[in-house]
C-alpha cells in the first residue's frame, strides 16, 4: 500500500513539474509592445510563408507552440535547426514532421535567442486577440496623386489656346457686323456696297487669308504637342507588362497566402536591388505543394526542372532605372519604411506583374517633396530638428534633392 501511494505521489509530481514547466514558459514571453512589434516584423519576413497563429498553413497553427512544446530551449533548436532535432530522434519533433507531411521547417541558424523569444511574443498577443470576422481586403495604392506626364499640360494648354482662338473669330464677326452697319449709314457707291454686302461661300472662305492661319496654326498646334508628347515618353515604361516564363501569380502568394514581399525579395532590406528570387527560395513550400491554385502542376514543375538541372530561371525584367540613376531598395525600406504597393501598387492583386508607377525623376522628386521624414526617437535627426524649429521635415530638407543623392 505505501509503494501504491509512494507511486501516485511521483506521478502527481510529475504532472504538477510539467505543469509548472508550462505555466513558466508562458511566464518567460515577454508581453512588451516593443518586443511584440519586433517579434511582428520577424513573423512577417520568415514565417509567415508557411506560418499562421490561430489556424494551420503549410505547416502547423503556432497559438499556444510554447505549452505544446517540451520546452523553449527545445523550440530554440527546433527552429535554428529542426531536421537536426529530429534526426535526433526526439519524439515531439518526429510527431509533428510526421503530422505535417514531413515537411521540413526551413532553418533560421542566424536567429538569436532574443528573435526567436520576440516571435513568441507576437505568436502569444496575436494568439490571444479575439478572433474577429474576416475584413474585406483593402487595395493597394490606386495611383492617386501621381504626377502625371506634361502631356497634361499640353492639352490644357492646347485647349486654352483653341477657346482663345474660338474668342477672337467670335469677337472679330462682332467687328465685321458692326462695321457694316456703320458703312451702311454711309453714302456708298454700288460698287462699294457691293463689296460690303458680298455673300460668304466655302470658296472664299478657304481662300481667306485668315481661314489659312486657322488651318496652320491647329496643325502647328497638334504636331507640336504629339512630338513634346514623344519625348516625355521616351524611356517611361508605366504599364509594362511582359509575359514570364512562369506564370506566378502575386495575386496567389502576397494576396490570398500574405507571403510578405522580403521573404522573397530579400535584398529589399540589406541592397540596392531587391533581387529575383533564387528557385531554392521557391522550394522552400514547393518541394511539398506541386498544385498551383491557378496552374496546377505544369508551372510549379518548371521550377522544380530548373532547380534540378541547376539553370537559372530567365524571368523578364519589368522595373528599369536609367544607368545614370542610383536607387537604393534598403534606403527606402529600412531607413525611409516604405511599404513595397507605395510604388509598386497593388501587387498582392496582380496576376501578372506589370510597373504601376511612372518611375521618372519628376515622380521621385514630386515624392521627396511630398513625404514626411520619421523623426522620432532617431538622435540622427536631433540638430536638424533644432534647425527647422522642431517643424515635421520632408525628404527635400534633408539632401532629398541634391542632384549627387541619385546621380553620379
């Protein structure tokens, strides 16, 4: 009897350990908004390709991963290195490889314990957020505000000087009338009267002198504007959407799967060039999913054909700068925080991808003078401040039109 009760006592303290280990690891996750905020922006850029919180993608849904696990350490590894944990044998992690189609978890051997700490802490608030009806999506940038090209003011030119032309021939028949009225009063000869009183016809008016300048001056007009307009679009390509040798659909992954743009893009954030992506980012999900939304498998096996007869995928550029340009993706979206649709537009709703923007130094210069620059809690900006009596900055106040920011 007291070995029976001596084993229940050890299994009542076990579970109670096990219990207590769960409860800590709740405890150890920070609840910082900070913490949290960075936790989000980690989540976005590398889990949320195959992650959701409360429901299950590619892999498993994360809400509440910190009570299912054996420990945080053990997530730590898992994450770093997960097919290394579960070569290891261990049993949790052979369960969920198996659960989940033995996919296996891209590793994030650059994570440090405070990144992998700060996504639980995203993974826990947005776990226990009230799960809400799902919001109509919104749409990228419509375009609004862009600066458009100086045909616009050609025509509004153009017009003005066509109702300026309508005004003087109205005003000139007024002049004529009057005049005629005046010699009328007059002691004419016949042959004077005659001529004050001759009928318009076609004939004389296309042979008038003035009916000429009309004529040449509209076709001066119209050729003038046609070749300012031929000019200004030399090099614009704003609408260029050319086929690709694959069809991916942006509409597919940034839209309905919210694959954050960076987990692709990955030189957005540390380069000038936001770079294509290499196939074996493509394979991170599609060494699993062989079935297009869309397509089905005929697409998704050209990827899997380049990656194993090791060619490069020869995808059609779409966004090009002049050499005489520099752009620097990092600039914008580290430093600047600008969101990829602010020139991109509305890419999570494009099948095919084409350049929404103008992409012309007028349209870069119209955004420098236009954005506000994000001062706060940056010591960068302390002096400046002072020098602009604490006033909100744009990107103009700050170099943002120098002409050797961009050019060479």
């Amino acid at each position: 009897m007291t070995h029976q009760i001596s084993g229940l006592l050890k299994n009542l303290a076990s579970a109670l350990l096990i219990v207590l280990s769960f409860t800590s690891f709740a405890q150890e996750i920070s609840s910082d908004p900070a913490v949290v905020a960075d936790g989000a922006a980690l989540f976005d850029a590398n889990c949320k390709a195959c992650h959701r919180v409360k429901q299950k993608l590619i892999g498993p849904a994360l809400a509440g991963v910190y009570d299912r696990a054996p420990s945080l350490d053990w997530i730590k590894n898992f994450v770093r290195n997960s097919s290394k944990v579960i070569a290891s044998g261990d049993e949790y992690a052979n369960k969920i490889y198996e659960e989940n189609g033995k996919t296996l978890m891209t590793a994030f051997t650059s994570f440090s314990d405070d990144q992998i700490m700060s996504i639980m802490a995203y993974v826990k608030a947005e776990a226990e957020k009230p799960d809400e009806a799902p919001a109509a999506t919104a749409g990228g940038g419509d375009g609004a505000g862009q600066p458009s090209l100086p045909t616009t003011y050609l025509n509004a030119i153009l017009i003005g000087m066509v109702i300026i032309l309508v005004l003087l021939l109205v005003i000139l028949g007024l002049i004529i009338n009057a005049l005629k009225r005046y010699l009328d009063q007059k002691d004419l000869s016949e042959e004077d009267r005659e001529v004050v009183h001759s009928p318009f016809t076609l004939g004389t008016v296309m042979r008038s002198p003035g009916f000429v300048f009309v004529v040449v001056f509209i076709v001066a007009c119209v050729s003038f504007k046609t070749i300012i307009d031929g000019l200004y679009s030399i090099g614009v390509q704003q609408g260029y959407q050319p086929k690709q040798p694959i069809a991916f659909s942006h509409k597919v992954h940034a839209g309905q799967y919210e694959i954050e743009c960076k987990y692709c893009h990955t030189g957005a954030m540390k380069g000038r060039s936001a770079n294509i992506p290499s196939p074996n980012i493509c394979m991170n999900c599609h060494t699993q999913i062989r079935k297009g939304t869309i397509t089905g498998e005929s697409e998704i096996a050209k990827i899997v054909a380049a990656v194993e007869n090791n060619r490069p995928i020869e995808w059609v550029r779409i966004h090009n700068l002049p050499d005489l340009a520099y752009f620097n993706h990092s600039q914008h979206v580290n430093v600047g925080g600008i969101e990829c649709q602010t020139c991109h537009g509305p890419i999570q709703e494009m099948d095919v991808v084409k350049q929404y923007s103008l992409l012309t130094m007028g349209w870069c210069i119209d955004c420098h003078r236009k954005t506000d620059v994000n001062t706060k809690g940056n010591a960068y900006y302390d002096n400046l401040l002072e020098l602009h009596n604490n006033k909100a900055m744009k990107v103009e106040d700050i170099g943002g039109l120098e002409c050797a920011k961009c050019h060479y």
